[in-house]
C-alpha cells in the first residue's frame, strides 16, 4: 500500500543507519515493525500475574509417557483371510 508521509530526512537516515538498510522503505517498514513487536511484548509483560492458567504438564507427561508406552509395544502381524 502506497502511503505519502512527511518523514524528517535526517531522522530517517538515522534510523536507516541503525537497521543497516539503504533503502527508505525498508527502513519504514522495520521501524514500524519494531515497535509494534515492543508494544506487543509490553503489553504481554503487563498482564503478568493477571492470568490464573492451570498447570498441565503432569497431565502432558502422563500423556506422553502412555503414548511412548503404546509406541513401544510389538506390532502384530496381521493376517489376511484368503476368500
């Protein structure tokens, strides 16, 4: 999507310096996508101790424990009934 913005030039050298790209895109699109990524994470950072989630993993490694077990059992042959 084209977009027209009015970007100070030296504030996008900068940050074309500091993500190492020539182009000015580039450099828009990473920004952008960097700090959308540092949002997101902050915001996940915030809601630490909102959340009450059930520990399951001794439901998973009972799971896996059986699975393994079924996995490791012989497989029987099995016979064809000539008609």
């Amino acid at each position: 999507m084209r977009t027209t913005l009015d970007i100070p030039e030296e504030l996008l050298r900068d940050v074309a310096a500091i993500l190492k790209t020539k182009k000015r895109n580039e450099a828009v699109r990473l920004a952008l996508s960097d700090f959308v990524s540092r949002n997101r994470r902050k915001a996940l950072l915030a809601m630490k101790g909102s959340l009450d989630i059930e520990d399951v993993s001794p439901y998973l490694e009972r799971a896996e424990l059986e699975e393994a077990h079924v996995a490791d059992r012989p497989r029987t042959a099995r016979r064809r009934d000539k008609v």
